[in-house]
C-alpha cells in the first residue's frame, strides 16, 4: 500500500485541528461543485502532481509530491462594505497561517515522511467571478517521502 494514503489522512487532522470552525469540501478538484452548505467556511485536500526525486535508500524509492489544500470562505459583505470585504478577504490568509504553521511544526508528519513543507498558494480570488460570493485560496505543500519498492 502507498503512503499516499496515509499523508493525505495526517494532512487532513492538521487541518481540522488547526480550522476546527471549517467543514470538508466533498470535491477537492472541482471547489465551485460543491454544495453551498460546506461554503461558508470549508476546505479540501487534493492530490497533486509527484516526481521521483533521484534518492534511493535500499529499497526505497524517494517521491516528491504535492498536495493542494483548498480553502473557501463565503463574503458575508456587501460590495459597498469595504471594512468587511478587506477583514475577510484577510482571514483567510490567516486561517491558512495557521495550517502552514501546524505543518511546520510537525513537518515529518509523525514520521510519515521526510518533509512537508510549504510550497505556493494561489492567492486569493472568486471561486464565482461573476457573483463574488466566496473566496478561494489554495495552498501547495510538497511532501517528500519513500515508498517501498
């Protein structure tokens, strides 16, 4: 069995230990297919690209491989109540910070891997451009580990 698996269950505690107000959006890939009663303040965890990394240890293989934690917060704000709009649009950096720094601080995921670690984010934007409701960012974190061969 790979330990796919395994990360993906390990970054999905961070996750609901460091956001436990955030509800997990059923679909990961596709965030706008969600049902809007997860949008209020919800997350996913997708599975992303890997890559052989070169290292080999006995009979281990080295990956590297990308994890996509997706946040969606819904605009509680009028479009002419700038204070909120900023507030919110601020948050969820924040609540991002604070899975950036659970990984951080158990960066071996329980020694599951060799290191996670913090790659990009999107940035904020419109999961709906043309309506504007709710916000999205998403957060790549690279997770380096070996899999037995």
């Amino acid at each position: 069995m790979s330990k796919v698996s395994d990360i993906f269950d390990a970054l999905e505690v961070v996750v609901e230990t460091a956001l436990p107000g955030y509800s997990e959006l059923p679909n990961a890939y596709v965030p706008e297919q969600n049902p809007k009663i997860f949008m209020n303040k919800g997350y996913a965890i997708g599975i992303g690209e890997g890559a052989n990394s070169e290292r080999l240890l006995s009979n281990k293989e080295s990956i590297d491989r990308s994890f996509e934690i997706v946040f969606v917060n819904q605009l509680n704000a009028t479009e002419t109540n700038n204070t909120l709009i900023k507030t919110q649009s601020k948050q969820i950096f924040e609540d991002a910070f604070l899975v950036l720094s659970a990984i951080e601080k158990d960066n071996d995921l329980g020694q599951l891997c060799v290191k996670a670690k913090y790659d990009s984010d999107s940035g904020l934007g419109f999961m709906d451009e043309e309506k504007q409701r709710y916000f999205i960012l998403t957060m790549v974190v690279s997770v380096e580990y070996f899999e037995t061969l």
